[in-house]
C-alpha cells in the first residue's frame, strides 16, 4: 500500500507543470496588485483549489496509462486501494498549508500589514478546502468518468472565486467570518467531525464506484 501511495503522490506533483506555474503566477501578480493586505490569503485560496484538482487530474493520467488493468494482477484489495487514494490527499495537504504560510508572510513584507486571523483563516482554508474538492469529485470520477467529475468541479470552483471577488470588493472581511464561528474551538471541532464523516462516506462511494466500474 506504501508503494501506490507514493505512486499517487509522484502522480501528483508531476501534474504541476509549466500551465499550472504559470496560472499561479498570473493570480499572484493580479492578487498582488488588486488585493492589497488580502493578497496573500487570496492567493492561498487560489491555490488549495489547484491542490484539490491536481489530485483529478493525477487519476486521469493514471487512466491514460491503464494502470487499473496492472493493478488488478497485485494482490491488493479495492478497500487498500481506495485508502492509498485518500491518504495521498491527506498527505498533500501541508502543500497547501505551507502555501497559505508563504504567501502570506510575502504578503505582509510587501504591505507590512499582518492580521493573525487572516493567517488563522488562510491555513484551515487549506486544510478544508482540497479534501472537500476529493470528497465531491472521487466519487463522481469512479462511476461516472472523469468528465463528470470536472463538471462537479466547476460550482465548487465558482464559489472559491465568489469568496475571493467578495473580498477584493469588500463586501466581506475576516472579522465577519471569524464571528460568525463563536466558539473557535468548538467550531473547529465539529468541523473535523464533519470533514471525517464526508471523506469516510466518500470512500466508501468511491470504493462502490470502484468495483462497478471493474
């Protein structure tokens, strides 16, 4: 099982090509000069999103080289497989958490301008937002095709750019998210509940989805 997850993780990182630089690139110069002191976590946004759907296009690659076909020659159960694919998502995740660090420490050495609960927001924004991406899609992409599974995509994707346009137009600001959460912890808490319980049911679908498509 070791050895699927690193091949799933070589798989993801090998995905983040010249495109995906440069359309990184391209939203940090815009963040940069149109965001101000938010630059940094709306960056970070931008880039959970491509962390959630690096992981789709890895099995599309996967796909592409018939690895199913080899992986069913190893004595290597759907319920193994299935757990290789969510741990190396789990394991992407400081990725993204590294990025929401960065970016905003670049953010505040531009604009010397630190809010702590704009880094607050930005790392569980990072922690969040990529299994959530693999809790709607994995499931699609294992019963319906990789197609279908872009197009669960796009409405998670409209409302990341949603919360970003909010925020450069002010409409929103991090007080306002931060009080609506009361108590931090306990918002924390049944947050990580809520995260468990979806990527188990997601699993569990995708296993299904798995074993149909045999």
């Amino acid at each position: 099982m070791r050895g699927m997850i690193y091949k799933d993780l070589c798989l993801f990182f090998k995905g983040i090509d010249k495109i995906v630089l440069l359309v990184l690139g391209g939203l940090l110069v815009l963040f940069a000069t149109e965001s101000g002191a938010y630059a940094g976590m709306l960056f970070s946004f931008a880039l959970d999103m491509m962390v959630g759907v690096l992981h789709l296009t890895a099995l599309e690659k996967e796909e592409k080289t018939a690895w199913r076909s080899y992986q069913r020659t190893m004595p290597v159960g759907v319920g193994k497989v299935m757990a290789g694919k969510y741990a190396a998502l789990l394991l992407t995740v400081p990725v993204s958490v590294a990025g929401a660090v960065v970016s905003n420490l670049a953010a505040f050495a531009m604009y010397w301008t630190f809010w702590p609960e704009v880094l607050g927001l930005s790392v569980v924004a990072a922690i969040i937002v990529p299994p959530v991406f693999a809790v709607f899609s994995l499931p699609f992409y294992y019963w319906f095709g990789s197609q279908i599974a872009q197009f669960t995509c796009l409405p998670l994707a409209f409302l990341m750019f949603y919360a970003i346009k909010n925020f450069e137009d002010g409409w929103w600001t991090v007080a306002d998210l931060v009080s609506l959460t009361g108590n931090l912890p306990l918002a924390l808490l049944a947050g990580a509940l809520v995260l468990t319980v979806l990527l188990a049911a997601s699993l569990a679908l995708s296993a299904a989805g798995y074993c149909r498509r045999k």
